[in-house]
C-alpha cells in the first residue's frame, strides 16, 4: 500500500512536470503568450515588487532564483485564506466573510507518506484588539481597517491578528472575493457535496432574490456550479456562522482536489480559465517565485490526512459570548480563557496533529424545513459594515 502511494505520488510530480516542460517547449517555439500571461498575471495578483519579466522567469522550470518555502521550525508552512465580497461591492465589500488558516506539514522521513493538512477558521465575530491600536473591533473589520484607513496594510493586518489569535507564524496569505470563487469552481467543472439530509437556506437571501430567494439542496450528491457553490458556503442564518464555516472546509477541499488533479494541469483551457479567474479576482503577498516553490513542493500532497478545527461559542470551540458586551458592538464573541487571552487557543492549534479531532467537525444535518422570517444577510451585513465604519 505504501509502496502505491510513493509510486502515485512520483507519477503525479512527473506527470506534472513534463506538462511545465511541455509549456516551455510551446514558449521557445514562439508560442510564448500564455507564460507571458502567467508572469504578468503573477505579477497582477501579487503584492509584492515584481515586475513581469520576473514573474516570467519565475514560473519557468529551473529558472529564477531559488529559495525554500517559508516555514516554522516544526516544518509547517502557514497560509491565511480571507474570503470576501470584493472591493466596491455592496454590504460590506471589504468585509472578511471567511477566515480560515491552512497549514501544511510534510512528512520529512524517507519514503514518509504522512503528509499533514490542517484548516482552522475563525468566526468573523471574533472581538479583537486591532493591529497598532488600542481600540477593539470585530475581526472580520481589520482588512477593511487596513485597506481603507491605513494606507493599504489589510493583508499584513490580517496576517498579525491572526498570529496573535493562534500563536502561530503566517508565513503566507491571499484574499479571493467571491466573482474569483465562483470561477474557480466553474472552471474546475464544479464540486461535489454529498449531503445526509436536504439544505434549507430560507431567510438569508431573500431581500435582493440572491441565490433564488429561497436555497434549497437535495439530499445525496450534488455537483455544484460556482454560483451554487457560493450560495452554499455563504448560508448562515438558517444553520449558524460557524456552520458555514465547516461547509466551507468541506468545499475548500474538494475545490483543492479538483484544482491539484491532472484533469485541470493538463488542460490547458482550464490552466487558462484559472489564470483568468485569479488575475482579477486574488491578492497575494507571495511573488512569483514564491509560487513557483510553494507549487514545486506541495504538488504531491494529494494524500494527505487533513485536521479540521472550528472555533466557535462552545467548550471545544473555545470561544463565549460575553453576556456584557458594549450595546454598541453588538454580537461578539472572546475566548472562554477571558479577552484578548488566547493561552487554550495556542494550545490545541499548537498541537492540531496530536489532539483528538473536533466532535461537531462535520456540517449540521437539517432534519425539516425551517419556517422563513424576515431577516436577510443583506441587512445584517449592511448594519455590520455601518458599525465598524
């Protein structure tokens, strides 16, 4: 069985790679556009100072400066994943809709196959004390703190919270709005969710007849577009926010096993369809170099065992809401250990590979259809956005 999975994987970055090789080939041939487009879309999603030429030599195979992928000394790599509406967008564009913190560990032995995943969200509601600041807000108003008042700064806002709150190193971090989801998905051929029992989504979109007013998956299997895919990662009020959170695990996974497999790295209409979506849709602090080694070196974690972790308003969870919160702040949520004390979060986030897994991991069954009020995500999310403004 061992022996398998070391065969697969060496197919897999081999196969990989003469597709690289492949486009190479086609670039010396006179047929450079699409690394050309590459390089300047790696250069467009990037933060960092890049200028197209080197964003070109940096996708290239075996060329462009070589440096290792940023790690702790544990040997994990950490990446910060924000979700978002998008900027100019209404109800709350720059507001953070997901959270989530992805660290990847390989396992170093030789001939090892004990490849470590794991995806830690954080609710949106988490109150926390803002980058270079005394003042108090809600998590999910840093990148909008950052961007709009402090010249830009969101993803390293963003990224320095979230160290704090987990006690961990954010070596990397992108922020995908949600017209870059919907064609990541689209251009993938969709993901699968496989449901128990049938999802009811009846309040949140009603106002503004998003996702049909009325959302509604059967129970089975269900291959979702991107446009279904978003209604479903973003239902909240019939279930809770930390419910969504879990869903979103789950399609971030298979949206992650779609992404990797051969199908897409060997059509070159969705590698280009994936370019496109990307370009105008991420923000990153990782250049292209960055890329290319992250690429290089997680493109065979395909097997990997993944550890989930919700922090939520419970015991496990790790999170309370305070009975005496400020009026004015509305619905927040603190560790359990007391405010701005993240001592257990460090703890079990330190410790995720080694712990028992969290027993709520898996998305809530909904057992009947609940009854509709006349609340919607919109107005919710609009009061939000006029709070933290």
């Amino acid at each position: 069985m061992i022996e398998k999975k070391i065969q697969r994987k060496f197919s897999l970055k081999k196969k990989v790679w003469l597709t690289l090789l492949v486009f190479f080939a086609i670039f010396l041939l006179g047929g450079g556009f699409f690394v050309y487009k590459t390089g300047h879309i790696l250069n467009k999603i990037s933060e960092s100072e890049n200028s197209t030429l080197s964003s070109i030599f940096g996708v290239l195979p075996a060329i462009g400066k070589r440096q290792e992928v940023d790690q702790d000394k544990q040997g994990r790599t950490n990446i910060l994943l924000i979700g978002m509406r998008g900027e100019n967008m209404p109800g709350g564009g720059l507001l953070a809709d997901t959270i989530m913190l992805v660290t990847l560990k390989l396992d170093q032995t030789e001939g090892g196959n004990d490849d470590k995943i794991s995806l830690i969200s954080i609710p949106r509601d988490l109150y926390v004390k803002m980058p270079n600041s005394d003042q108090h807000a809600k998590i999910n108003a840093t990148y909008y703190y950052g961007e709009e008042k402090s010249n830009t700064t969101g993803l390293s806002d963003m990224k320095a919270i979230v160290s704090e709150v987990t006690g961990l190193d954010i070596h990397y971090s992108a922020v995908l709005n949600f017209d870059g989801f919907k064609q990541l998905v689209d251009v993938v051929g969709g993901v699968t969710v496989e449901l128990e029992t049938s999802f009811y989504e009846v309040n949140q979109f009603v106002l503004g007849n998003e996702c049909g007013g009325t959302f509604i998956l059967p129970a089975g299997s269900n291959l979702l577009d991107g446009e279904t895919a978003l209604c479903y990662i973003r239902a909240r009020e019939n279930t809770s926010d930390f419910d969504r959170a879990k869903r979103q695990q789950l399609v971030l996974r298979n949206l992650k096993d779609k992404l990797i497999s051969m199908d897409t790295f060997s059509d070159f209409s969705k590698l280009n369809g994936i370019l496109n979506a990307v370009g105008d849709n991420v923000k990153t602090d990782m250049n292209s170099n960055d890329m290319k080694k992250f690429f290089d070196k997680y493109i065979g974690i395909q097997d990997a065992s993944v550890y989930q972790r919700v922090l939520e308003n419970s015991e496990e969870g790790l999170l309370t809401a305070p009975e005496d919160a400020p009026e004015e702040v509305g619905y927040i949520l603190i560790p359990r250990a007391g405010q701005d004390n993240y001592a257990e979060i460090h703890n079990i986030i330190q410790n995720i590979f080694d712990i028992p897994i969290q027993s709520d991991i898996d998305p809530v069954k909904q057992y009947y259809k609940p009854q509709p009020t006349e609340s919607s995500d919109k107005e919710d999310e609009s009061k939000e956005e006029s709070k933290d403004n």
